[in-house]
C-alpha cells in the first residue's frame, strides 16, 4: 500500500484525535468534551470515504461493532457495572474502607493508605472509586500527624493504579485482555511480576519517608459479610472461573445480603442493576463505534500500512513489545483515558503481537501497565484532578510526590528488554 493510501485509511483514527484534541484545548477541560462524541464524528467519517455503496459501507462498520470480542466486552462491562452499583447499594464500599483503614499501623501511614489503595482498587476495580472513597480520610490524618498532604494524597494515587492494572473487574483489565484474547487470570500472573516489584520498592520507600510521623486509624465499625462479594469476585477470578461467571457470582451475594440485610427490597436491587447499567452506557457506545472504525480502518488496508511502518525496523520480540507500549501510551496521552487508549490501540497491537510470536498474555500485560503509567501522570488525568479537588491541593504537588508511576514505568521496561516473565 502506499504512504498517501495508508494515511488516508488511518485518517478516521487522526480525525477522532484532533477533534478530541483541539476541542479539549479550546474548552481548557479534557472532560467537558465526550469522547463518544469525538468517536461519532470519526466513525461517520470513515464511513464517507470508503468505497462502495453507503449500505455495504454501513455492513462494515455494523460487522466491527457487532464482533464477538466486542460484545463480549460489553456484557462483561454490564455485569460489572451492576456488581459495582450493587455493592455500592449494600454498603460494601465502605465495609472494605474501613476494614482496610481499621488495620493501618500507627507509624505507618505513608505505606498503610498505599496498600489500602491497592486492595481497595483491586476489589472495586476503578482507580478513580478508591480516589474518591479515601483522600477525604486521608486528608484528615494528614492534618492530625504533620504528613505532607501531597505525599499522602500520591500515596493513595498510586496505590489505586496498582489496583487498576490488575483488577479482574477494572475496564483496563476487560478491555487488555479481550483485545488480546487472553484470559483474565493469565494476564494477572503476567502483569503481577511486573507490578508487584514496583509496588514492593514503592511500598519500602513509604516506610522510610513515614518514621516521622505518627497516626491512629479513625474507629470504623464495619460488617465482615458486606465485603464477602469483592473477596469472592478476587478469589473466583483467581481460580480461572470465566468472567462472566466471576461477575454473576459476585451480583447474586450482592443481591443476596442486600434483601436479608435489608439493605434494598428488590425493588431497590434492580433500580441499583439499572444504574449500573446506565453507568456503562457511554463505554458501551464508545466501544461500539471504536469497534466499527476500526473494522473499516482494517478493511481499507490501515491496520497492514501501520503495522509494516511501526515493525519494518523491528528485529524481534522486543521490538515489538516496545512498539505495543509507544503505541497504547500516545492513545492514552490524546485521549487522557487508560481505557479507550487500549480499546483503539488493542486489535493494532494483537496484530503486531501475533506477527512477532509475542505471547498475548504479555501484550496484554503491557497494553494496561504502560496505559495505567501514562494514566498516572497526566495532570489532565481524571484520577489526579479528583485527588487534587478533593484535597484542595494542586495537581502539580501531587505529581511532584508520585513514585509508583515511575516505578512501575522502569519495571516495566525491565521486562520488554529482559524479557521476563518468562511466558
């Protein structure tokens, strides 16, 4: 294909970046400006300039959106949705707070909400959920011990972005491992030796800066049973149970506790799974319309153009492993969306993974880890504009005290150029 053909394929991708980008400069705000709106745009686009009659054009595009992946994606991102909603519905968020905060060690408090964050983001499976269940408390103990606000509020950042990567129900997680056909659980045992060393260094540094102060966790009362719904999604998930089962399971006890508990009626509980419902709406639809551009991006020769461009100096697996991480993290820095940046990079880096022999559990790996690192420091990042709103403070303090990104980011390239692990 040649260069002015392959730019004109990938031009609907470029066109959803620049009306994302320059509407977002021009309104000062990455957030006033819908994403699906962006993708609407460039998806009736592509379709104008495909050849062929507007119905079999409209065939292309329905037959991305329609692809099993891509369904399949969205019931797990309904089910998700009403296990969130529900949960939130029976108080577990708050059970699995303050059990969290009820253990924290007095002279730990850096390292304590650090790792308070990365359960309660694996459990909940949104970095943003744990941002705004825990800075408000934290800014509390912060006040009472002399702790830095700032170093305190980037303890709980990146802690909820270690949760993030690796949630089986956090959208990054879904969205890696069904672009890259992978199961959740293997992607976890890939990611986790990425990761977990970089929380481990980041979980050392907070016990050395932390020795001077000192804190007593708030009294909390709290009910074991309420967070018996996220310990079974973990340990179900763990277990290798499919998804969609992990999730059922998890809204059944949901629904279970909440009538016993009276917690809801059942009409309580279905107004709660509407919600949840409704909650997706905008990712389903942006998935949807991602899903059809891309297919017809794919069918007029883009996908092969990029792919021979991005791999033509490639020599091997990690080339190509670093082509996936460069790829996901410009989509993320456009879209300031960990999410949609792997939804619009997956089937692009599937490709590249499968003409290089790159295990998809690694591709998959990397596709979250290098979204959620880029994620992590965008002070136009939904995450960082929450902690610095709730804690009065601006975003630049925080990023000036963020050390998991970082940390993450070196391991991470630690494992695409000495190939570990080894998969």
């Amino acid at each position: 294909m040649n260069r002015s053909r392959g730019l004109l394929a990938l031009s609907p991708l470029l066109v959803f970046l620049a009306v994302y980008l320059v509407s977002s400069f021009m309104a000062k705000d990455f957030y006033k400006v819908p994403v699906v709106a962006a993708f609407l745009l460039a998806s009736a686009y592509a379709i104008l300039i495909t050849r062929g009659s507007l119905e079999e054009r409209v065939a292309v595009f329905s037959r991305g959106a329609g692809n099993g992946n891509v369904l399949l994606m969205i019931w797990i991102f309904v089910l998700a949705g009403v296990f969130a909603a529900t949960a939130k519905a029976i108080g577990s968020i708050d059970a699995v707070v303050a059990a969290t905060l009820h253990i924290l060690p007095g002279r730990f408090i850096l390292v304590g909400l650090f790792v308070a964050a990365c359960f309660i983001s694996m459990a909940i499976g949104t970095s943003v959920g744990t941002i705004v269940a825990l800075v408000p408390i934290a800014s509390g103990l912060a006040s009472g011990t002399g702790a830095p606000l700032a170093m305190v509020v980037a303890a709980i950042v990146g802690g909820a972005f270690f949760g993030d990567n690796l949630s089986f129900i956090s959208d990054t997680t879904i969205a890696a491992t069904r672009s890259q056909e992978c199961s959740m659980a293997d992607k976890f045992r890939a990611n986790i030796w990425i990761a977990g060393p970089a929380a481990i260094v980041v979980a050392v540094v907070y016990v050395v800066l932390g020795q001077g102060f000192d804190a007593t966790a708030p009294a909390q009362e709290f009910n074991l049973l309420l967070i018996l719904p996220y310990l079974a999604v973990i340990i179900l998930a763990l277990c290798g149970l499919n998804v969609l089962g992990v999730l059922s399971v998890g809204i059944f006890l949901n629904a279970v506790i909440g009538l016993l508990s009276g917690k809801f009626g059942w009409l309580g509980f279905l107004q709660s799974a509407g919600e949840g419902v409704a909650s997706m709406g905008d990712l389903i639809i942006v998935t949807m319309l991602a899903g059809g551009m891309l297919e017809i991006i794919r069918v007029n020769g883009g996908i092969d153009w990029i792919i021979n461009v991005l791999t033509r100096r490639i020599s091997g697996r990690r080339g190509a492993e670093s082509t996936i991480a460069l790829l996901v993290a410009l989509a993320n820095v456009c879209t300031a969306n960990n999410t949609i940046a792997i939804i619009t990079t997956g089937s692009i880096a599937r490709e590249i993974a499968g003409h290089f022999g790159v295990d998809p559990r690694k591709s998959a790996s990397i596709l979250d880890t290098f979204s959620c690192i880029v994620q992590g420091i965008l002070p136009y990042g939904a995450q960082l504009l929450m902690a610095s709103g709730l804690a009065g403070i601006s975003v630049a303090s925080i990023i000036g005290c963020l050390y998991y990104p970082l940390a993450l980011l070196v391991f991470a390239l630690l494992a695409i150029w000495l190939r570990f692990p080894r998969i």
